[in-house]
C-alpha cells in the first residue's frame, strides 16, 4: 500500500481532527482522516462530538451547554 493510500489509526486522526473541521489540512491528510472515518465509528463520533461544540461555539445565544455534551468535554480533557 502506497503511503497515500495507507489507513492513519486513531491517534492520528483525531489528532488531525480540529484541522480538519476547519479544512485547514492538505489535500493528502483531508483524504486520509476521511479514509479513516469511513469505517472508525469511535473517530465518527469524535467527528460528531466536535461538529456539537464548534456549533455551540459559533452560537451567539447564552443557554448553557447541554449536560450530555460538558460531560464529554470534560472527559476529553482530562485524556489530554
């Protein structure tokens, strides 16, 4: 396999993930981390989790951050 071609594992694309979100990666890395989560349901819903917080980000209303989601914002920071 090519090293274009080559699955990242999960480190790599989540590490990716930000960047890619705002497609701020090469065309070479965009292709890889969408490679990756065309079959990684746990980085999908990495994806997912960051997709919820951009939206929350970019809202200019000031209801609280749902329960579910600070939950998992403090988990992932304590993995940091």
């Amino acid at each position: 396999m090519t090293e274009s071609k080559r699955v990242i594992p999960c480190t790599e694309a989540v590490r990716q993930l930000w960047d890619y979100l705002d497609d701020a990666i090469s065309p070479e890395d965009h292709d890889k981390v969408e490679r990756h989560l065309s079959f990684c349901r746990k980085c999908c819903g990495e994806l997912e989790f960051g997709q919820e917080i951009r939206e929350f980000l970019g809202s200019k209303t000031s209801q609280e951050i749902p329960p579910e989601v600070k939950a998992r914002l403090e988990r992932f920071v304590e993995e940091l």
